[in-house]
C-alpha cells in the first residue's frame, strides 16, 4: 500500500508558514503529495489524531500511523523519515 503523508496545519501558525515549502520541497523530490489539512476547519482530525500542535506531520501505510512529528520538520529528516516506507 501507498505511503500517505499528512501536515495539520493552521492559519495564521509561523511554524507552519515554515513548513509548508519545506513539504513542498520534499513532495518534489520524492514525486508523491503531502497532504495539508487545516485541523480548525477538520476538528474531527484533532481528536482521531491527538492533535496537540500544529505542524503535525503524520506519516501512515498500511493504515497505521508510523511515525509523526511536531513542529517544524526539516528537509532531511522528513525526507529520511518517508524514504523508510516508500
């Protein structure tokens, strides 16, 4: 199955106004899509997910989450982190 990546972001949240190119760059070199959900107008998300923090970056296959980060994730790390499972 397909690795499945998700940000939680909100408006207005400098750290995810930092994220979201990070992602974009790793979408490119990876040639897959990050999804980014904002988890005011997704609450459902926040109690599925115990969302505490925004960004949170979910990294899922199989149907399980694998690994999830809080704050700001660099490049290298989330590039790393998602290369384990593709």
């Amino acid at each position: 199955m397909a690795v499945h990546v998700i940000c939680f972001f909100q408006p207005g949240c400098m750290g995810c106004m930092e994220q979201s190119p990070i992602n974009y760059e790793v979408a490119q070199a990876l040639r897959m899509d990050i999804e980014e959900i904002d988890a005011i107008k997704n609450p459902l998300y926040i109690k599925q997910y115990s969302l505490k923090a925004t960004p949170t970056i979910i990294i899922e296959k199989d149907g399980s989450v694998r690994e999830r980060f809080e704050g700001v994730v660099h490049r290298e790390q989330l590039e790393g982190a998602i290369r384990k499972y593709l």
